[in-house]
C-alpha cells in the first residue's frame, strides 16, 4: 500500500471551524438581546393598557352603582369594596358590579384609587393606578393612569 495515494484521496473534513461558531454564537446573541429588548417593552405598554381597561371598568361600575342607588356623584366615603357586594349584602340594587377582588388592583397589584372632585380628568371623580412606581405622577410605566 502506497501512503502518497492514501494522502492524495483524503475526504475532506467535516464539522465547523472556531470562527465559525464565534460568528454565530454573536449573531445568536445580538439577536436574543434585540427580541429581549423589545417584549420587555411590549409587556410595560401591556400592563398599562390593562391598567387603563381595568380604570374603565370601575369607572362604569361606580357609575351604574350610583345610578341604582339614584346618586350623582360617589360621596368622600365611597370605598369600591361595595362594588363587590350583592344587594343583600349591603352592595346597590343590581350589584355586585365587579366579580372579584382582583379587579380592585391594577397589573402591578396596587388597589386603584378615586379621587374626588376636582377631578383631573373628569368632573365628578377618576379612578386612578398610580403605575409601576406606585407614587403620584411619573414617566413612562411609572405614568399615573386615569378614567
């Protein structure tokens, strides 16, 4: 057997070089950080789109508790935990208005707050989530959320 034929029919090699898999491992990498940057950013405007839904929704409820019970406006000592009660239980003539206690609390699980007239959005009361931070006022996922 000659080893100068055996040398000259060697099949090539198969697999990938060092700098082929650094290429991709940092293509990978840039890549999962973008995907990463952007549902990070997709799930704050999420929770503050679900905050505001969720401020609507006790906003309607106050105002068809307050219908039933042939008010205006909601008094200083109007706690939404009546939002919750049927009538036999204290609640308004059709209620209860909100199924459960979770819909009290906002994504960040803070109750939302009423604050009474002058409103500062809405003549008679807003229902407020104080937003990611949970203190008055702020930028971006910390922005108060009014209805």
């Amino acid at each position: 057997m000659n080893l100068t034929s055996r040398s000259r029919t060697r099949r090539p090699r198969r697999g990938f070089t060092l700098v082929e898999v650094i290429v991709m491992v940092t293509i990978v990498a840039i890549l999962g950080g973008v995907v990463a940057t952007t549902m990070l950013s997709q799930g704050a405007e999420g929770r503050a789109r679900a905050a505001e839904i969720g401020a609507a929704r006790i906003r309607t409820a106050i105002q068809q508790y307050l219908v039933d019970a042939g008010q205006s406006r909601p008094g200083q000592d109007f706690e939404l935990n009546l939002l919750l009660l049927g009538p036999e239980d204290g609640g308004g003539r059709t209620g209860p208005y909100l199924n459960s206690e979770d819909h009290l609390k906002d994504p960040w699980d803070s109750f939302y707050v009423l604050e009474f007239p002058p409103g500062t959005k809405n003549f008679d009361f807003d229902v407020v989530s104080y937003g990611e931070d949970k203190q008055v006022g702020g930028k971006g996922p910390a922005e108060d959320i009014r209805k």
